[in-house]
C-alpha cells in the first residue's frame, strides 16, 4: 500500500467536494513526505496548484480545505505553512500499523500496478560483438537491469532486449582478426596489424575453426571464408557476451540483428513509410561544425526530415553508393519495436552517443506519428581504481578492463550494488579496495550489514527469548504500539515510504533512487541499534518484556523485508552472515 497515494485520494475527495470552478490542474497535486520531518509526516501542494484556476488566493483555498482533511480520524494535525502548503500529521498508531502490512505483503511489499501493465522495451548493452565487455558496458548492463526489474514491480510489463549491431564494419574486422588467430592455429607465426583487434580472447575461435575446416582458408583469398568467418566470429562473441552477462545474472529475453534487419527488408521498409509521408527527400547537407560525422557527404542523398520532429538538421539515411546509413538501420530497428507493440522505449546507450539522442527520437516520433516515445539513458564512463590507482589494462582483452575481471575480482553483488550508486549520467569511481572493505563508507557493505545483523538478531531470540515465535505471520500480529521511541517511529515512516519509492523512481526511470534508499535504511537502523547499546532498555531482545520483543521483531523484520525486495530491484542477493 503506497501511503501517499492513498492520501492524495483523501486530498482530491476534500477538492471536489468544494465545487471550484474552472479547469483545475489536478494532475499536478501532489502529496509527498515534507523536506523537514518537523513540520509533519504528510504534505500538499493542493491550494498552491489549482487556487489560480479556481480564482482564489492559495491560503484561502487551504483554509477551506483544512476541516476536510481533519475529518480523517488517522489525522491528529493538519498546518497551514507559508502561501498554502498544506502539512498533515497522522497518528501514530497509523504508522504502526504498516510494520504488519510489510509482513503480510513479504518481498511483494511495494509492489505497485501504477504502471498499469503497460508495455515498456528496455534495450540494453548491446555492446558490439566483437570481444568481451568492457567495465563501462558492465554499467550500463547493471543500470538497464535494475531498470527493467524497477519497471516490473512498478507494474509494467517490461521486454528485456539486446540489438546485436552485427551489420556494420566492425564484424568484418572481427572476421579478418580471427582469420589470423586461424591462420595462428594452423602453425603461423603471425602479427596482428593496427586497426585489428589484438586480444587473446579469439585464439579459441580460431582454433575451432582449424579444427573444423584444416587449412581450408589458409591462403584462400578473403571473398571465400569473409562471410563465414564472420557468422562463425559473431556467434562465438555474442556466447561470451552470453556468458559475461550471466555472471551478473542478467539475461535478456530478445535478442535482435541488425543483420536479420536488413536481410528481411525491414529498413526499405521503414525507409518506404517514411517516404510515402513526404519525410524523405534528396538533398546535400551542410558540413557541420567542428568534426565531421562518419555519415557526412558533400554530395546529394536521401535525407530524413528530422528537423521537422526536433532534431537539430535532417539526417542521412542513405550514402551517395546506395548503401544504407548506421542511422537508417536504427531507424529500421526502433521501427519494428514499435510494430511489436513497443509505444514506450527506453535505449540505454553509452555517454559517447548523445550526439545520436535527437535524431533517434525524432525517428521514432515520426514513424509512430506521435504515439511511442523513447528515452534514452545515457551512462557515464567508470574510472576503475585500486587503492586510488588507475587500472587500465586486462591481459585477456589487450587493450581494457573487462567485464568479468571485475565481476571474478569482487563478485557480482558488489559490481551490481556499486553501479547504482551514482546517477548513470554522472561519473562514476569503482576502487577495488574501497568496495570490498568493511566499513560504513562502503554503501554494499553497509546496507547488507545491516540485513545481516538483523538475521542475527532473530536467530538469537530463539534461545534469548524462545517463548516470542518469530514468524512473520506470528510477528505481524504483535501489538504495534509499544513501538512508540521517536527513532523507531522515524524508522517504521520510513519503511513506508518504499511504495512511493517504488513508483515515483518506475516513473522518472532512476534505480539509483533505491540504492539511496536502502542506504537511508541502513542508517535508521544502524542508528537505532546504536541506541540500544547506551539505553538497555531500547535493546531488541528483553526477555522480561515479551509484547515489547514481538513488536521489535516484527519492526526488524520489516526492514529486512524492505531491504531484500529493494536488492531484488538491484539484482543483488541480501546475505544472512557477514564474512
């Protein structure tokens, strides 16, 4: 039960019954926790909002909308602050009661269908198959994840994707570089030249392709194994991108080829729609500023009327040769997304491609005449440290760190939970020493802690107090209001926020919200056992006291509960001991 959303349903019953005229805003009210929990639990910015409309002064609208609120019997207090703020305080008792409300609901505490099982297409990494993921794919992995798992608690009905870009140049310097590393199995002495990818990690697709074809393609000239090599190059990069993925336990439910794009006909496709609306026209573009895109030619070619739908110039679908553009094939993909029922859209590209988002979006409003809106998130490079020292290199990829370096160094809760821990278009710091360390510095460590003790505390009560059954149905019927220290209050208000968490971060489609979250809880409760430690009698476990042992039990558990369905979002495994 979202708390808030419940009020507001409160707030907007006391504003229709006043009758105001006008168009109101009502969309725009909003109830949310204060910014100073000393002026309440609840707040409104209802007067503010629809006074204008209604043609009254927002404090006059507020005075008639106190008596209406304080006719709640959950209410004890409702405040007028500065023009026509509207605080509201609730009863104690209220609060406590959302501790058996947790227990009952379990991980499925905070579920939401604020999104109404509308369907949303994430697509995420699709890092292009030509060797293993770097440490920036991984975020950008990590963040599409927690994203999709947001979405689908918040009531969507969410579609995991992965475009595999294996139509373009790149794929064929990946078959030129395995043809190497075959040529190397046969018992060459080879060199690999600039501009090919060096790692060792397509010495074993070479090696099965000796295996399988002898010295077949040795010295055959390359119109003969290219497109072999390739297809056989790609199947194997994208198995290890398979495999790297899982290690972080991320799996995609459709995967889609740029190349099957093409050989189905889907970008001419596209293309023809967007002609038959006179969006596309043949024209010479003027050379931009600054560096010139790999798509710019000063010649005549079919251009998208991107401009027309916000984009900053038209865009070139089409080279002078006939081929099509990187543009024209994305154009072509964001279009079958859409024919797929896709009418939400959220791309998660690397920072390097915010050149790209304009156009992109402007495609996709012009091919669904408005109707599918894309976001695209942008995330941000990951500087990797150990011990504040740059690490660069991964013997395996020649050139970066990967994937699953990281992900075998520290393991994939920690690379999960650390993330999210920035914004995805902010930078973002992963210090190998600092995020295997055991302090509160360390949010991972802190926020699993913090389960962990809380799993130690319930373990304890089975020999300290075993007369107090600890299971969730039995806790939830402890009597809630001995919970009455302002710390534990200040605790249980916020467990109930995660609802409204839940929804508002689905909606702005932010992650980051939880693991910022789960920190906050991590400290309520971090402090509450601090208080413990100075008063006995604020101790979790009082054999004298079994009422009062049930109520801290079942509050306990409430958190853990809290705290396991946010790491659920994360895809991070709350842990029951600290090792």
């Amino acid at each position: 039960m979202n708390v808030f959303s419940e009020f507001r349903r409160d707030v907007m019953r006391a504003v229709e019954s006043l009758n105001l005229p006008g168009d109101l805003p009502l969309k725009a009210v909003a109830v949310e926790p204060p910014r100073d929990p000393a002026h309440g639990d609840l707040a409104t910015n209802a007067a503010m909002v629809i006074a204008k409309p209604a043609g009254m002064a927002p404090r006059a609208l507020a005075e008639k909308l106190k008596p209406l609120l304080e006719a709640n019997p959950q209410v004890t207090a409702v405040e007028i602050a500065g023009p026509g703020f509207i605080n509201l305080r609730l009863k104690p008792e209220y609060w406590q009661a959302q501790i058996a409300t947790i227990l009952k609901a379990g991980l499925a505490y905070g579920d939401s269908t604020a999104g109404q099982g509308v369907k949303v297409n994430v697509e995420y990494v699709s890092a292009n198959p030509t060797g293993p993921m770097h440490v920036g794919h991984c975020r950008g992995a990590v963040f599409g994840d927690a994203l999709a798992a947001l979405l689908d608690k918040g009531g969507f009905d969410v579609t995991r994707e992965y475009y595999i870009n294996d139509a373009g140049a790149q794929v064929d310097v990946l078959a030129r570089s395995t043809h190497l590393r075959y040529r190397e199995a046969l018992g060459e002495s080879i060199t690999i030249p600039e501009g090919l990818y060096p790692g060792d990690y397509l010495k074993p697709v070479g090696d099965a392709l000796a295996k399988k074809y002898g010295d077949k393609f040795q010295s055959a000239p390359e119109a003969e194994w290219l497109t072999l090599f390739r297809t056989q190059a790609t199947e194997a990069m994208m198995g290890m991108v398979r495999e790297d993925l899982a290690a972080l336990n991320i799996h995609h439910a459709v995967f889609t080829s740029e190349k099957a794009l093409h050989e189905s006909g889907a970008v001419q496709t596209a293309f023809d729609r967007l002609h038959q609306r006179d969006l596309i026209y043949t024209g010479v573009l003027e050379p931009p500023k600054g560096k010139l895109p790999d798509d710019y030619e000063a010649r005549p070619q079919a251009l998208f009327k991107a401009s027309e739908f916000g984009d900053d110039t038209d865009r070139p679908l089409k080279k002078s040769d006939g081929s099509w553009t990187y543009f024209g094939a994305d154009i072509a993909y964001h279009d079958d997304k859409y024919r797929r029922g896709f009418h939400q859209m959220i791309d998660v590209w690397g920072a390097d491609h915010g050149g790209y988002v304009k156009r992109m979006k402007a495609a996709v409003k012009a091919l669904s005449n408005g109707e599918a809106e894309l976001d695209v998130k942008l995330v941000q490079m990951v500087n990797l440290l150990d011990d504040g020292q740059p690490v660069r290199m991964s013997k395996r990829a020649g050139t970066f760190v990967t994937l699953r370096d990281v992900v075998d160094e520290v393991g994939k809760d920690v690379v999960r939970f650390i993330m999210l821990t920035r914004k995805n278009d902010a930078q973002l710091d992963f210090d190998f020493k600092k995020v295997t360390e055991q302090s509160k510095d360390n949010p991972v460590f802190y926020v699993q802690y913090a389960h962990a003790r809380i799993c130690s505390v319930l373990r304890n009560a089975k020999t300290e107090v075993p007369d107090v059954e600890t299971s969730d149905a039995a806790l939830a019927k402890a009597d809630m209001t001995k919970l009455s220290h302002p710390a534990e209050l200040a605790l249980v208000k916020l467990l109930a926020s995660w609802p409204r968490l839940v929804e508002s971060a689905a909606e702005a489609h932010e992650p980051h919200r939880v693991a910022f979250f789960l920190q906050d809880v991590a400290a309520s409760f971090h402090g509450l056992w601090n208080v413990g430690r100075d008063d006995v009698g604020m101790r979790f476990l009082l054999p004298e006291d079994g009422d009062l042992t049930r109520a801290r039990l079942a509050m306990l558990r409430a958190v853990a509960l809290v705290i396991a369905s946010g790491l659920a979002v994360m895809g991070v495994t709350p842990v029951e001991e600290m090792r």
